[in-house]
C-alpha cells in the first residue's frame, strides 16, 4: 500500500554501497521502516544520502509493520541546519530521535508525538530556546502519552502528598511502580531514585505546563528534572540510550 505522508528521519543504517535503511516517524502511520534503494547516490531521487533529523514529504510502500518497507520518493522540506552547527542542540536533538524510535512500536500512529517532535525541533533552532527545559517537556511529554509516567502528586504505597512528603526525610522515584515514594515506603524497593527540592519542583512545573498554563523552567532544575527522566527510561528499556550521556550526562 502506497502512502504520502510528513516524516521526521529517525534512524539510517547502511544497507549496501549505494542504499540505506531509514526508519521515519510518519504522523498517520507512526515509525516506518524502509529501504532506500540508490539513495547514497548523487543523483538519487531524493538528492543523495538521507540524514537524521530531516523532515519532509515522504512516498513509501508497506505491505505491514513485520516487513521491510519501500522509500519511492523523500523531498526534504526541512534540513535543521542550526541544530548540526550546534552540538548541545545537536546532542538534545538525536536524544530525542533516539528516545521517540525506542518508546514507538513499528506501525503505531502516534500524531500528537510527531507533533510534540516536530515543534520541539523547530524550538530547539531558535537561538533563544531554553535547551533543557525544550528536552524535559519533551522527554515529560513523551513518557505521559505511552503510559510510562502516571501521577507524581503521592506516594504510590501510601498515598502521602507530596506535601507530606517534603517534610520528612526524603521523596523518592521508582521506576518499577511509576511514581513516587515517601522515606517510610523507600526501605522495601531496591530500584529507586532519591528526589531533591529542585527535581520535585521541576516535576511540578512540568505538570502545569501540561494544563497549559505559561510556566519557566530554570537551567538547574531542568537538567535535574531531565536525568530523573533520563533515569527513567533507562530503567524501562533495560538500557541506556547512546546520546544520554551527551544530551543529560551521567545519570
């Protein structure tokens, strides 16, 4: 079956001298994965090898998401150009493709992720874009829309606020029960993440921007907020992504 679609390039391995294959995040289809036959050649259709982060009007073939699909034709609308000549934007920037291409299965649609990819892009090429506060939205986000992120106003064992919480002696991340734990609940989970003020904070500003109220995120508490996050989703995938240490450092 023949389709047109947006496509952000997520992924390119080689396939041979001349061809390659590219996995696309599509916004009707979801992530696709593809054979770009004669890409890697000067004249090919789309004007030479395909490169992560371009994003553009995509032709494809796929017969279903266990098999391998068919590029036709990719016209490149936008190259982000800035983010290449950057390398903190460069580095949150393939985090983020890594991130969307771990946490989406093949053949899923998921357009409020390509939309939440595509805006944090274009935010990312501004030059007054806040770097880790665009990444900790959207790696927030993306962890709220697969289901891998619930409430984090309570301890998830006993229900204390985080208001109580906070006055005790510490609050806690577990990434096994997906939210919090206060200091009494701690002892018995091995794999957890201690909080500090600026982490609980973070997540809090966070959860109103996703009501849509007009929040800021300061630098500090964004890169705290972000290696919680970070943290997270190593703990999910039994793996550390390979930008992590480049785009939140060591976790």
């Amino acid at each position: 079956m023949r389709s047109r679609e947006s496509a952000i390039c997520l992924r390119t391995t080689d396939y041979s001298e001349t061809s390659q294959v590219v996995h696309f995040l599509t916004r009707q289809t979801g992530v696709v994965r593809l054979l770009a036959k004669g890409t890697k050649r000067p004249k090919s259709k789309s004007g030479g090898a395909l490169d992560l982060l371009s994003e553009g009007d995509l032709l494809f073939s796929v017969k279903d998401a266990d098999t391998l699909g068919t590029l036709m034709e990719f016209s490149e609308t936008v190259s982000h150009t800035a983010l290449r000549r950057d390398a903190q934007r460069l580095n949150a920037s393939l985090y983020m493709l890594e991130l969307a291409h771990e946490m989406l299965a093949e053949g899923d649609p998921h357009p409020s992720v390509f939309d939440l990819l595509h805006r944090a892009l274009e935010r990312l090429e501004q030059d007054d874009a806040p770097i880790p506060a665009v990444l900790a939205y959207f790696q927030w986000r993306l962890l709220r829309h697969v289901g891998l992120l619930g409430g984090l106003d309570a301890c998830v064992a006993c229900g204390a606020s985080v208001r109580e919480m906070s006055h005790r002696a510490g609050v806690y991340f577990t990434s096994r029960q997906g939210g919090l734990l206060c200091d009494g609940c701690q002892a018995g989970e091995q794999e957890k993440f201690r909080l500090d003020p600026a982490t609980l904070g973070a997540l809090a500003t966070l959860a109103a921007a996703e009501t849509g109220r007009r929040v800021s995120l300061p630098e500090p508490a964004a890169r705290s907020v972000n290696r919680l996050l970070g943290y997270h989703v190593s703990q999910q995938l039994g793996k550390r992504l390979k930008m992590t240490r480049y785009a939140l450092g060591e976790l």
